[in-house]
C-alpha cells in the first residue's frame, strides 16, 4: 500500500465534504429554492430528491432512510401554503411563451417538461384568438408573410418560413395562413375576429 493511502486512510472520512442532509436542512434548501424561483411541484421534488443523491440522508426520528418521505411531504406542505402553485405557474410559462411567439406545441411541452399535470395543462391551452396573435407576434418579429423586408417572397423562402413557425410550435392551417398573407391589415382583423377573441391576451405590438 502506498503512503499516499495510508495517509488518506489513518485521516478517515473527509471532514470538508458536505455533509448528509438533515430534515431542518432539507427545509433551508427548499425555502430558498421557493423564494429564487418560481416553480412547479414537480420541479421542487426533482431538485431536492438531486440534492438528497448528492448530500445523501442523515435519517430522523421517524424513521427515514433515504428521504423520500420527507421530501413528499414538504412539497406538499409548500403546496398547501401555495408557495409552490403550479396552476398559476402554468398560465405564467404559457403566457411568457405566447408574448414571445411560440405557439400552443411549444406551451404544452413545456408544462409537461415541469411536471404540470396534463389536466391542468388542457385548461391552460391557449385559445384559437392567443394562438392567432402569437403567431402574428412570431412573424412580426421574424419578418414573416407580409412583414417581410422585400414585396415579393420567393417559395423557397416561404416555405423557409413555414418550417419556421412550425418549430415554433404552431398549427400548420395558422402558419400557412400568415406566410402565404400579403397583407398585414388583413391578418391584424383574421386575429381580432377569432372565434373566442373576448378571451384573447392582449400582447400589444411586438
């Protein structure tokens, strides 16, 4: 054996390292999560079931080997106090994302990629009328259909375009319609004059 490891050996267990989570640390970790960002469930367990692999569990009185319990019933105690709410969570992420042009694929991935329960994520889904504007927001700024720099779009270009807004998570009918538009006017009353446009969100110009 090396002197190297026998040192390593005769000195034990680094005293440095972190050490094994306690239920009052466990509390601290979470808080703090909670008050940096806002979150979902989902994403509080994950974090704090990554910081237990990590840290590893120091047990409590009532039994605990690996923490799961607690971590269970934190979550859902910040649940109830509604430090964590994942329904307004939701229709934050979704109205972020549509203000910013991405349409109703893109929001519904990324409230499953959250853990937002597929319930919850059908009563967020954005209507026809948001989905229009979101779009009209995504080829605003991209210079798509009508807003494009040159009058006369080639297909090649178009159908650039189209595959743009399709990655961007909108419906095929709603993006044809915008980069096969020529005029900006008659787009600007195609969204005012959706069928549920009373319950549109208002994005303002972008």
């Amino acid at each position: 054996m090396s002197d190297n490891r026998r040192n390593q050996q005769s000195r034990g267990p680094d005293s440095r390292g972190p050490q094994p989570l306690t239920p009052s640390r466990l509390e601290e970790l979470a808080l703090a999560y909670v008050a940096r960002f806002a979150t979902t469930q989902a994403r509080l367990r994950g974090y704090l079931q990554r910081k237990l692999r990590e840290r590893g569990w120091a047990g409590d009185e009532e039994g605990s080997e690996d923490g799961s319990a607690p971590v269970e019933e934190l979550v859902a105690r910040y649940a109830d106090k509604g430090y964590v709410d994942d329904a307004s969570w939701a229709r934050m992420k979704a109205g972020s994302l549509l203000r910013r042009g991405y349409g109703a694929r893109r929001v519904g991935e990324a409230l499953g990629q959250a853990g937002v329960e597929e319930a919850l994520g059908a009563e967020t889904r954005p209507g026809i009328g948001e989905q229009r504007q979101a779009a009209l927001v995504l080829a605003r700024r991209r210079r798509f259909g009508p807003f494009a720099m040159r009058t006369a779009v080639d297909p090649k270009t178009r159908d650039k375009q189209l595959a743009a807004m399709l990655r961007a998570g909108h419906p095929l009918d709603i993006a044809r319609r915008i980069v096969e538009s020529e005029d900006a006017d008659a787009l600007e009353e195609w969204v005012r004059d959706s069928p549920d446009d009373s319950g549109a969100m208002e994005f303002g110009d972008y």
